[in-house]
C-alpha cells in the first residue's frame, strides 16, 4: 500500500498505535469516488507484520531503489496489523519506533509536537523472524537439559549422596540437579535436525525417520497421573477465585491442557499475542 498518511491513535500496552489512511494527493488513486479507500484486493489483514517505509519526497515517490524496503538505505519500520476497515489500517509499533524512525505524527500530541503533514508512507507484507527465533530458543534451552544417566550411573551416584548426605547430615544439593533430558526429546531433536541441515546424508530425507511414531510417542503424558493433575489445574484456573488470573479462552484453556498431558508441546502465537494475557506462557 503506497501513499500512506499515518496518525496517531493511542497506546496498546507497551506498543503505540497508528492509523495509516490513503493520502488525499495519492497518487495511487484510480477512482476519484474511491479516494482514500484502500484497493479493495490487498491482502493484509489482523496480526500480519508488515514493513512501513518512508517515501521522502512525498506522494508517488515509490520508484527510487535506495527508498525500496529491501535498501539498506531506506528509513523502515516493523509494525503489526491491530485492525482494518476500508479505508484504514491500524498498526501497533514499538513504543518510540516510530518517532525515532519518522519523526512526530502530522496530529502526535506528546512533548514532541506535531510532525510534517506532508510524511507519506509504504507499508508491506513483511516476514518477521520472531516466531522462528522463538521456537529456536525454545528447543535450545530443551536441547542443553543434560542427558538422562543409566541405572548404573544413578545407582552410584546415589550411593554416593547418601554418605555424603550422612557426613553432613543434611542434603544440601538443588532439586534442580536431578533434571534430566527425557530420551524421547533427545531423538526428536536430534533426528529431525538432520532432516533440515544441508551438511547431512539426511537432509530431506522423510524416510529416515518415523515421523508418525514420534508424534504418537510425544503425545503420551508423561506421568500417569497426568491427566488427572491437568484436570485439576484447568479447574482451578477456571473457578480463579481469588482473581489470580486474567479470564481465558477456550483455545488458551486448550493449550494449557495439551503442555501437562504431553512429554513436549510447542505453544506459539502471532507476536503480540500473549502481550493480551500473560497469565500462562
């Protein structure tokens, strides 16, 4: 979308909120009747990422290649797409991103004062890697739990807690330390990862492993009373009688149940998401 005039409407949480509006000296309008409306085909739509780019000479000023989003040169900012209508888009920016980037809003009511009223933006459907680095970060803090001793080793490794238990006649070690990677998660990681590294004789290929299995081992729970404490703890959150957590949905209930009756659940949403209820991540 080109041509675009922002304003600012508000605050949503830590992120501010603007209003971005076909400019009335667009360039981009065919229709004198459809002035200021969006194109009626575009494809953004709520919680997409896209990319706002300055156009500096103002309407129709899309066609220099050090202004495009893909220049390193061009002025650029991350915002997502709260709400739409036809004739707007509402996008939530990180609190100072936009000043810092563009300057004031034309109508910006802080200590800043007003902006140019002449700003005219592009915003594009963007990828964001937040997502992607999420769930890295997740799997990389599942793949550094140490690997579960043998009977052998944890046999001797008690023993040997039990004289020094008696020596100091307390136990002074962390719950914590007995912690240790569930071998099902250690061959998922590591089996799949091959199936995406380019470096591997198993890159791509499916054969190689049993994916089916190991979506019906995952999904055993862990403990046999896995699902009785699940029940416990949805019902507890749900009755919330001493307003310990914000009203959830079905979907956020849902996610809950499924990471305690399952050896590893991946829980992600569109970035912002949780931002709305942080009682559960």
């Amino acid at each position: 979308m080109l041509d675009m005039y922002p304003e600012r409407r508000g605050n949503l949480f830590s992120d501010e909120v603007y209003r971005l509006t076909k400019a009335r000296d667009a360039t981009t309008n065919v229709d004198n009747e459809l002035q200021q409306s969006l194109p009626p085909n575009n494809k953004f739509s709520n919680n997409d990422v896209i990319l706002i780019t300055q156009q500096p000479m103002g309407s129709g000023d899309f066609f220099d290649p050090n202004q495009l989003p893909t220049s390193s040169t061009a002025t650029k900012v991350e915002a997502r797409i709260i709400n739409r209508g036809p004739t707007y888009v509402d996008v939530a920016i990180n609190a100072g991103s936009f000043e810092a980037n563009f300057g004031p809003a034309p109508n910006n009511y802080g200590p800043s004062g007003k902006g140019d009223p002449a700003i005219r933006l592009r915003a594009d459907r963007f990828f964001s890697s937040i997502p992607y680095d999420r769930m890295v970060e997740a799997l990389t803090r599942i793949s550094s739990i140490p690997q579960r001793e043998s009977s052998e080793e944890l046999d001797q490794e008690n023993k040997a807690d039990k004289q020094e238990n008696k020596k100091n006649d307390s136990n002074s070690s962390s719950p914590h330390s007995k912690i240790s990677m569930d071998d099902l998660l250690s061959e998922l990681i590591i089996s799949t990862h091959a199936l995406t590294d380019p470096a591997s004789a198993l890159f791509h290929d499916v054969d190689s492993v049993d994916l089916v299995s190991l979506d019906r081992r995952l999904s055993r729970p862990p403990m046999p009373s896995s699902f009785k404490l699940a029940n416990e703890v949805l019902n507890y959150v749900q009755a919330n009688s001493n307003k310990t957590f914000k009203p959830l949905n079905g979907p956020q209930l849902a996610a809950i149940g499924a990471a305690l009756t399952r050896k590893m659940t991946l829980i992600q949403g569109p970035p912002g998401k949780l931002k709305k209820n942080t009682s559960y991540k």
